[in-house]
C-alpha cells in the first residue's frame, strides 16, 4: 500500500498541477520517499543569467532538492501589497528543468527596511525594553499582530503563486525561531494567557505560592513579564507562554499554506539552537508540521558521534519519525571560535551518521557565499568566482552514494526498544534552579545514551507524554517535573510490563513548578515501595558501588519489603555513608527503579548493561570501540549503516552476509577505513 501511495506521489510530483489525483499521498511520504541531498541557494542574490550554471553544478554534485526563498521579502514585496513573485516561480521551473526540486521557505525572519520603518510596532524588543533595528534578522516581534499579517500576506500571496507548482516538494515556516519579544502587544497576551488559564488571580497567588516575598498580584497587569530570573512557578509559565506564541505565530502561515498549497507539499521549519535549545517547546512546535527538520552544525572542532546522534534522535522524537536536516556545514562555518574545516572525510562519514538516525534529507548551507553581508567566510560548495571548490568532491561522493543507496533506505526508520524521556518542563525547571552549576542535563542524558548506543543500533529520545507502550525499556534521566497525570501515564506503563529507570532530580516538582510533598519522585513514590530523602549537590567525588558519583547524590530508602536497593554509597560525607544510591521494585508486570546519583562512565555502563538485561532487551551485534552501528528497518528491510569515527581502520564481523549497498557483492566481514562508511542490506 505504502509503495502504491509513494509511486503515486512521485507521478503527481511531475505531473501538471491540473492532473492532481484526487487522493495526493501524504505529506510526510514524499518527505522519505527517497534520499534527498542539496543545499541552501539564493538566486535573489545573483542574476538571474547565472541560475542555469548553479543548477548544472547542483546537479553534477548529486543534488535532488534545493531550498529557496527564506530571507527575500524584499525581493519578493518590495513595497507593501506589490509582490513580484515571478522570479521565484522561474527559478523553480528552472531547477525542474535539472531534474532538483524545491523547498520554499517564507521570508518571515528578514522583515524589509519598509515595513519594520512603517510598522516600528512590528520590530521585537528586548527584555530591557530595547528595540532590534534593521540590518541583521530575527527583528520582528512574534507577537505583533500587525507583524503577523503583514506575515499572513506574504504567504498567502506565495502560496497563491507557487502552491500548484508540481516541482515544489515542501515548504519551510521561516528560519530558526529564536527570540520571543517583550514588546506591549506581547505583555498584553501574557496577562490574557495568565487570565485564560488561571481564571482568577486567586489561583494564580496560589499557584506560584506568591504569598512569598510579598509577590501577591491583584491585578493581571500586575505580573511582570521578563527574562530576569525570579519565581518558579512564574517562570515556567512564561516558557509555556512563549510557546503558545511561537505556535500561534507559525499557525498563521501553517493556515496560509494548507489554504493555498497541494497536500502533498510537507510544511516544515528548520529548527536551531544545534538542537537541544530550550527557549521553547520543541514537541509543541512540531505538532502543527508533516516533517521535523533541523539544522546540524558542529562549529569548532569536530564531529562528537554521541551527542550529535543523540541530537538527530531528539529531532526524530519530535514527531516520531523520520526527519530532514536542513541545513548543515559545507566543512566549515563562519560564526565559530575556532571556524575549522571538517577532515577530508568527515563530512561523508557525518551524511551517513545522520541518515543512520533517521535523516531522509541532508542539505548545504550554503550553495555560495553572498559576495556581501554577514556571512561572508561560511564554508560553500562553490567558491566566489561560482566554480567548485575543493569541498564539492566529497560532496560529489555522497551525492553519488545516496543515489546508490536510496532505494534499500526509502521507508525504512531507525526502530528502538528502548527510549530516553526528554521533557522541556523538566528541562526548565532544573535550568532554573541548578543548585549544582555542573548539573549539565544534556550530558546527564548522554551518560545514559552512551551505553545504550555502545549496545544497539537505534535509540529513541522521546517526549514523557506520548505513547511509550512499544518500548520494553524507558529511562527519564532527570525528570523533575512529575505532574500527576503524567504519573499516572508512567504507572500505566510500568504495571503493563515496562521498566522505567528514572534518574537524579526526577519527581522533585509538580506542574506548577512547585515541590511535590510526596517528596522525590513524586507521584511515583508509593509504586517504587522507595523514595528521596535528601538530596546534595557534591563539590568532591563519593564512592558508590564499585566506583563514584560526582555532581549529584540523593540518599533514598526502601518503604516496602519488595523493594530492592541495587547500588549503595560508600563511604562519604557522613550522611549518605552506607545508604541507597538506588531502589528497585517490581510492580504489575514491570518494574521501576530510581538512581539517586551520577555515576562514573564505567558504572553507569554497568548500571545500564544490567537494567537491559533485567527488561530482556538483546543487544545489537558488536562493534570494535569507535565504530558505530545504525539500524534503519521498514517494507520487509533492516538496512545496517556502520561508520567508522575514527582515523585509524577497524575490522567488523558482521553477524551474517550481507549485500554491500555502495560497493556491490556480500560480505560478512569487512575493514572501515578511517572515516569509513558501509551501508548493508540483509
Ligand atoms: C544557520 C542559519 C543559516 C546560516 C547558518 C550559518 O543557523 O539558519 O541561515 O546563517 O546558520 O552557519
């Protein structure tokens, strides 16, 4: 059915706008229907005798897909109301012409000198009450209904334009969100947000227990609005708040394009931050989209395996499937301490890393340097006389490898029995209050990502929320904000057979940010027959188990006879000397365990190792260290992509031949060359 559903979709995708069926394939399935490989371009930047030469380029580096449009507003409405959008419709039937379809993005991020000069309420301010001015992006106010509509225009006039241009695969909501605005329309939709969600400010006084150092509100406007550091509980609603304003502010062109576009065309953003930013909700961002996208940049240094393919987990968990890297570094950027290239080989061996945890698309930023502005130095595919530079050979390689190994990877995802729960209500809630300043949550995460990758081909990292019913295994390192339906999830899992390991930190607070007087974890204390007693931050390492913990101690005790007590500290600061590190119960048809502490790699190695053995979750076959093994599996395939990080060789027995996808014929055993790569069917 899915293969009838994606032929259908590449017919439509060449066929005339008027021949649409009346049934289009999804959205989302043109997105993975095969690899895609391009890069960012900009013909608004070069005349247009020039475009036919960039394409023939693109085409002979390998690329299918092209992104445009996404900082041209004042190409495309020069002066209000008067859009010349007839370059842009050229240049995509232009690209057709080579065979490369487009991604087109609004130019929402770069207002025009015109409108912020006409509409000086559209420009965002920032939390000191200062206005951005024009010049660089990300100047306009998210809450600015004004801004929004000049917005809503824009869109609906391209979407008019180019929503029936069947060489157009996608569309892109503008770049990067970033900064919220603390502008006057924004303060008014804060009080209005509070009002709708408190109803009185009764509720809200006791919500945030305002009561303390006389912050008690009688009126909505009373209530601050700002990026200073102050209560809890008024901070994290201020977090949800600036969600629910980047969503609304995507809503309206979302609305714009599902009015105007062909349903088959994917609207997306590319989000930034190298991913793991928390100025607002990723999950909440995405729900409204057909395809999660991110831009993947490693700046100084080089490629760190681990959390990059955390980072491209994270970006699958947004809307639990595939997703594209939208922009990622041509060897090198320009924004960086140290801007280095990338080796000779690191780029293929990351194009692979990415499509190994789940990217369907990988593209360039940029196609060539603007010959002004801001970005000057950034790495390119062709150099500023618009001929190729030394990069575009290894850009030639993995053009050349996608094409041979599109067609085993179309349909197929990275499939995992064991997630990471990643939540930004917890996340902000420890941001806010560190209380250890080492307390780094994305590397608590990666302690516990690193053994479980060492192990498996795929690991997920998914919001607390959703479904977790199809993983035996489910570890939530640091979640402190445990509110009690989401207790009540985690206990439906656990009591139906899942084993969830919940990590420091976890169960601390309630969904107003509050202490839960359950003490930790919370609403799960009664399940796990345990709970905290004290926690310490450590300024020196303590023994635990056979080796230590660092950063973080929690001092549990059991409270029922089945519980268990797997780690115990040794000898340390008096108070956790000889107590639990760690307490296990069995419940229902599960079990649930709580580690109080962060432990050295090798133990938590160990600690993870014996929590996988204990739900029955088999490793994956074994990779000498520095070797990586990804696992995409779909339509009857399980496609194995191993890459090597390192720069040295290492041999790889497989566990059975298996057809060599790049260089053709079966092997069972084979030698990575440094930054080598395989790709292998069975
Ligand atoms: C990204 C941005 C691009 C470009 C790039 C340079 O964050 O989306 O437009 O500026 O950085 O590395």
């Amino acid at each position: 059915m899915r293969i009838t559903l994606l032929a259908t979709c590449a017919l439509l995708l060449g066929a005339p706008a008027a021949a649409a069926p009346s049934a289009p394939a999804a959205a989302h399935q043109v997105q993975s229907d095969k690899l895609w490989f391009g890069s960012a371009w900009y013909p608004e930047q070069w005349p247009e005798e020039r475009w036919p030469r960039d394409l023939a380029l693109m085409k002979a580096q390998g690329a299918n897909v092209v992104r445009i449009g996404e900082f041209a507003w004042s190409r495309m409405e020069p002066a209000e109301g008067q859009y010349d959008l007839d370059w842009l419709v050229r240049a995509v039937r232009l690209a057709a012409r080579y065979d490369i379809k487009v991604v087109i993005g609004t130019p929402t991020d770069t207002p025009p000198a015109w409108l912020t000069t006409r509409y000086p309420d559209t420009l965002r301010v920032d939390s000191d009450g200062k206005p951005a001015i024009h010049g660089g992006r990300r100047q306009f106010s998210i809450s600015s209904p004004r801004y929004r509509d000049l917005s809503r225009r824009v869109v609906a006039a391209m979407a008019a334009k180019l929503g029936r241009e069947p060489n157009v695969v996608g569309w892109q909501i503008g770049n990067e969100y970033t900064d919220e605005s603390y502008d006057p329309a924004a303060r008014a939709a804060w009080h209005r947000w509070l009002a709708a969600k408190y109803k009185t400010l009764d509720a809200l006084n006791d919500a945030w227990t305002t009561s303390y150092w006389s912050q008690t509100y009688s009126a909505w406007d009373q209530v601050p609005y700002s990026s200073v550091a102050g209560n809890p509980g008024w901070m994290i609603d201020q977090k949800r708040f600036i969600t629910d304003t980047w969503v609304d502010f995507q809503k309206v062109q979302v609305d714009a394009l599902r009015a105007g576009v062909a349903p088959h065309m994917f609207i997306t953003t590319n989000l930034g931050g190298l991913g793991w930013a928390n100025r607002f909700d990723r999950y909440a961002i995405n729900r409204d989209l057909d395809l999660a996208s991110w831009d993947n940049y490693v700046g100084t240094g080089h490629l760190e395996p681990y959390r990059n393919g955390a980072t491209h987990d994270l970006a699958r968990g947004w809307k639990r499937r595939n997703f594209w890297v939208m922009e990622a570094q041509p060897g090198f950027v320009n924004w960086a301490g140290v801007s280095n290239m990338l080796d000779r080989g690191e780029s293929r061996a990351m194009a692979w890393h990415m499509v190994g945890h789940g990217a369907d698309a990988l593209l360039y930023w940029q196609w060539r340097s603007a010959p002004n502005g801001q970005e000057q130095y950034h790495g390119a595919l062709v150099g500023a006389d618009g001929e190729p530079i030394p990069f575009y050979t290894e850009a030639q390689e993995i053009g050349r490898d996608f094409a041979k190994a599109s067609a085993a990877l179309a349909g197929t995802e990275p499939v995992s029995q064991v997630a990471i729960l990643q939540d930004y209500d917890s996340r902000w809630a420890i941001d806010f209050q560190l209380h250890n300043r080492e307390y780094d949550q994305i590397k608590v995460l990666l302690d516990t990502y690193r053994p479980l990758k060492d192990r498996l081909g795929a690991v997920d990292i998914v919001s607390a929320a959703g479904p977790l019913d199809r993983y035996r295994l489910v570890f939530a390192p640091s979640l402190n904000m445990i509110p009690a339906a989401l207790g009540r999830h985690l206990a439906a899992y656990v009591r139906a057979g899942g084993h969830l390991v919940l990590g420091p930190r976890s169960g601390m607070k309630d969904e107003y940010n509050r202490l839960d007087p359950h003490r930790q974890p919370g609403p799960l204390t009664e399940m796990l027959g345990g709970r905290v007693e004290q926690f310490y931050a450590l300024d020196e390492t303590v023994p635990v188990g056979g080796g230590t913990a660092s950063i973080w101690a929690e001092q549990l005790a059991t409270r029922a006879p089945d519980a268990t007590v797997p780690l115990r500290y040794g000898k340390a600061n008096g108070w956790i000397d000889g107590q639990p590190a760690a307490v296990s119960r069995p419940y229902g048809k599960g079990r649930i365990t709580y580690l109080g502490a962060l432990l050295d790699p090798a133990s938590m190695d160990r600690f993870v190792a014996a929590r996988m053995a204990e739900a029955a979750v088999t490793p994956d076959f074994a990779v000498p260290a520095g070797v990586e093994r990804m696992i995409r599996t779909g339509k009857g395939r399980t496609v194995t992509i191993l890459v090597n990080h390192g720069r040295t060789p290492q041999p790889v027995t497989l566990p059975m031949a298996m057809r060599d996808v790049l260089n053709g014929g079966s092997v069972s055993a084979l030698t990575l060359p440094a930054r080598g790569v395989a790709v292998l069917d069975r």
